[in-house]
C-alpha cells in the first residue's frame, strides 16, 4: 500500500504540472501509468478523472476574481462561452470515453507530441500586436476554441493548442495563458463530467483515501505551477517546452517500435 500511494502522489504531482503547462497532461499521465506499472485500468480512469478535478478546483481558485466579475464584464464571459462551444459541438458528438481509449497509445502520443511542438514553435515567433485587456474580439476566442478540438487527441496538450493559436493571433505569452487557462474551466469541467458518468465509485470504496489524496495533491501542485507559469512566460518564450516535447516525442517512438 505504501508504494501505490507513492505511485498515486507521483501521477498527481504529474498531472498538477503537465495540464497547464503545453506538454499534454493525457499523454504524460498514459507514460507514467505504464512504467509505474498501474495496470487496473478501472482505478486509472477513476484516478485520471479525479486529478483532472482537483486541477479544475486549482484554476477557478487562482481566476475566482476574474470569475467573480464574469457578469460584470459580459464580453469576457461571451469569449468563454464562444471559445467552449466548438469543443462541447464535437465532443458532444463523439462518444467522448470509447475515442480516448481509441487514441490512447504511445504511438499517437508520441506523433501529437513532436507535430504540436513544430507548431508551437512557429507560433510563438509570431509578433505581440494584441493586448488581452478585459477581453479580445469574439472571432479571437472562436479561433483560439475552435484549436481545443485538436486537444481532444492525446499528446496535443489543449494549453499548448490554445496558447500557440493565441500568439498566431499576436497576442504575448502572457495573455495567451492567462486566456487559456480561463477557457480550460468549461471544457475541463465538460469533458470530465462525461467521464464521471463512467466513474464507478462504489466499486472503489477501499481507494477513496486514495483518490482524495489524489485530488488534494493535483489541486495544490496546480496552484503552484499556474502561478509559476505566468510569471516564467514574463520574461522567457515558449522553447523550452518546444525542445522538452520534441526529445520526449522521439523518445516515445522509439520506445513504441
């Protein structure tokens, strides 16, 4: 017991870094629940759900002010609902659980990988010429939502997708983030509600310390890691992530032969 629950905080410090950061949070988690050898795949998904939670929980807490003010600042709040409903259109019409365990290996993994950083890469050459202020025009977030579909596919990380359309756009670093991580909460939100009606609890009475452990861990790291990547996007571009997903992506196709 003592060594799954090290195997739990380690793919909850995981997916609390890798879901804001543009690494892809589904294709890291699918890497480190094979060689950490977690082969229930019934707990997985539960797990994988119950992660994505605590990092829902994460950015509404560090965004509640902007979220607070939602019904005060209209256009912003129209952004989000536009930037969101591309992805619940396609998601909506797709059974959203048998297309995730369709993709879910390394060989797509690792292609998303590699493809999305070559895109991320040339996006974020693109000039500042935009200010994200107390909003962007509604055909901006309509873009930026109509990248999250490419998100649905493991590998592609939707903040990756949303902030490289964001800068394609000329919007910086930071404001492409910070836009991104706001829309992160409906689709989030949409795409694990789905999930948890595939959720089985009752069969999992005996691993609710460990799913609440899972949760606690996901919601702080991802506080923390929100908070570090808006500031580190101050001053630094997009390369390091750019590099950290090629080497990984050849790594995984090479693992995969």
């Amino acid at each position: 017991m003592d060594l799954l629950i090290i195997k739990i905080i380690i793919l909850s410090i995981i997916q609390g870094i890798s879901e804001w950061l543009p690494i892809s949070s589904s294709g890291i988690l699918i890497i480190f629940e094979d060689l950490l050898d977690l082969n229930d795949e019934i707990f997985n998904f539960n797990l994988n759900v119950i992660v994505h939670f605590g990092s829902l929980l994460a950015v509404i807490t560090y965004f509640f002010n902007d979220l607070k003010n939602l019904f005060k600042n209209k256009k912003l709040l129209k952004n989000i609902i536009i930037a969101t409903v591309p992805v619940i259109i396609v998601g909506g019409g797709l059974s959203i659980s048998d297309f995730i365990f369709e993709f879910q290996n390394l060989k797509t993994v690792a292609f998303a990988t590699v493809f999305f950083a070559i895109v991320m890469y040339f996006c974020d050459k693109v000039k500042i010429r935009k200010k994200f202020q107390l909003s962007i025009p509604f055909k901006d977030s309509f873009y930026i939502g109509l990248s999250q579909i490419f998100a649905l596919i493991p590998g592609t990380s939707r903040s990756g997708i949303t902030i490289s359309c964001a800068r394609l756009l000329g919007y910086s670093r930071v404001d492409a983030t910070k836009f991104s991580f706001l829309i992160s909460i409906p689709a989030i939100l949409g795409a694990n509600s789905i999930s948890f009606t595939n959720t089985n609890f009752i069969n999992l009475e005996s691993e609710y310390f460990l799913l609440l452990l899972a949760f606690l861990v996901s919601y702080f790291v991802s506080l923390i890691t929100i908070k570090s990547l808006l500031k580190f996007l101050q001053k630094y571009t997009l390369n390091i992530f750019v590099i950290f997903r090629i080497f990984l992506g050849f790594a995984l196709v090479f693992f995969s032969i």
